[in-house]
C-alpha cells in the first residue's frame, strides 16, 4: 500500500498530465504501481478554473477514473472561492475535505490526514509572483496566504505530533536557498507561507517534506537528518520509511 505524490498540475497548462498517466507510471514504478491507493497533488491543480470549463470536463473525467482518489492541495494558482464552495465529505481520512468531482477532492490545509497507516500533514499556499497582473475573484485569490488564526490553530494541532510525511505547495523557506540557489525568484524566498513553513518545521517531527511550486525535480535534499523533495515533471511514491521516485532513485 502506498500513496504517489506529484507537484503543479496546472490544469494541464504543458501536458502536466504526462507525468501521472497509467501508462507512464507503470512503466517508471513497475509492480509497485499495483500498490498505489491515493494520489496526493501538491498543489496549483488548477481544477475550477474561471473559463477553463472545456479543459475541466476533459481532465476531472480522465482522473476520476483513476483507481484511487485524487487528492489535491491549494496552491497559489487554485480558485479558492469555487473550491470552499464544493460540498464537504467524509472519505475516511480523518478530516471533512471538498469534493470537486467523484474521486477528486481537494484537502483543507494544516491537518494531519491518516492514508494507509501513513500520518501526512497537508499544507498549502504560496505567493504568486505575477499577482500584479492578475484579477482578484477571477485568476488570483488573497487565501494564497494564510490568515493568522489559520497559522495558529495549524500549530495547536500538529504541534509534537509524529508525521510521516509533511506536503506542502511551497517549500519552508529555511532550505529554499539550499536546494535551488539563485536560480529562483527571491520574492520566493521572502514568502511569507515560506516563513510560516519554517516556524512550523522546528516543532514537528517528521521524516520527510515534499513540495511543489519551483518547477523544479530535486530529490532528498538534507537538512538536519530529515528530507526534503521538490516534484514538477517526476514524481514519487511512499510508504511506511521508504520512498521511490520515478527516475527509479530510492529514499530510506
């Protein structure tokens, strides 16, 4: 039993959906494919998009006949207000989330979920860069970040808990730097969601921490004895103290 995680879909903007086809996760996973139960999309899936029905219709079809559930993170590039708008429901994972479409949901941020004996805390957010050129309601949306009380409820929950696994859109901004340099935006770094990652990392124990955002694939990058992961185009599957990513690495 286990879960795939993967990075931005973006609705499909560059044929995100090659990355998590049947086909091509058979052949980088093999006969670990079989065990797959829950796909966990770290944010900016861009589903509910204001104008993008027709893409919509084509994509939300296509993963609601995956063999598992999708389960999908807010990113910076997520359309809040239709999203909060879906009916709440109860799939058995430990919190109410949103249901999008049949075997598509999205996950309210800052609770620990229990998928397959597995203990995965899903984040959420980002700050989009272009904001400037985007419409609030219509292609942007202030919840990007998180509200104080927001921040504070997440910590009276997780706080000293033990986590598998942390998933988040952004990163924690205390190893941005380190595992990308100067190739990102430095308003990146700065992000406030980033910076609340960062408190939050220093009281929580967990294994490792996988994120999106970057458009970048860097696998378990170290820092004081736990991992980090950035997925775009690869991806990875985990279980119990083990992770597999598609290019056929494997994490302790």
């Amino acid at each position: 039993m286990s879960i795939l995680i993967s990075g931005d879909f973006h609705a499909n903007a560059v044929n995100e959906l090659k990355s998590i086809t049947a086909k091509t996760l058979r052949k980088q996973f093999g006969g670990e494919y079989a065990g797959i139960t829950h796909h966990i999309i770290a944010g900016d899936c861009g589903f509910l998009w204001p104008g993008n029905e027709k893409q919509d219709r084509f994509n939300l079809s296509l993963l609601s006949r995956r063999l598992w559930p999708i389960l999908c993170l807010f990113g910076n590039h997520d359309n809040y207000d239709a999203i909060t708008s879906c009916e709440k429901v109860d799939i058995g994972i430990g919190n109410e989330v949103y249901k999008v479409l049949e075997n598509v949901y999205y996950l309210p941020r800052g609770f620990i979920y229990t998928i397959d004996g597995l203990s995965i805390l899903c984040l959420g957010g980002a700050l989009s860069v272009d904001k400037a050129y985007r419409t609030e309601h219509k292609s942007w949306w202030k919840d990007e970040y998180w509200s104080e009380a927001e921040e504070e409820a997440c910590f009276r929950r997780v706080t000293g808990k033990p986590i598998d696994y942390v998933v988040s859109h952004t990163g924690p901004h205390g190893v941005i730097g380190a595992m990308f340099g100067a190739g990102i935006d430095a308003q990146k770094y700065t992000d406030l969601v980033a910076k609340f990652h960062n408190r939050l990392r220093k009281s929580l124990r967990f294994d490792h921490w996988f994120f999106g955002h970057f458009h970048r694939d860097v696998f378990g990058h170290k820092d004081q004895g736990r991992l980090y992961s950035a997925l775009y185009r690869k991806t990875a599957v985990v279980s119990k103290g083990r992770v597999i990513y598609s290019d056929g690495s494997v994490s302790p």
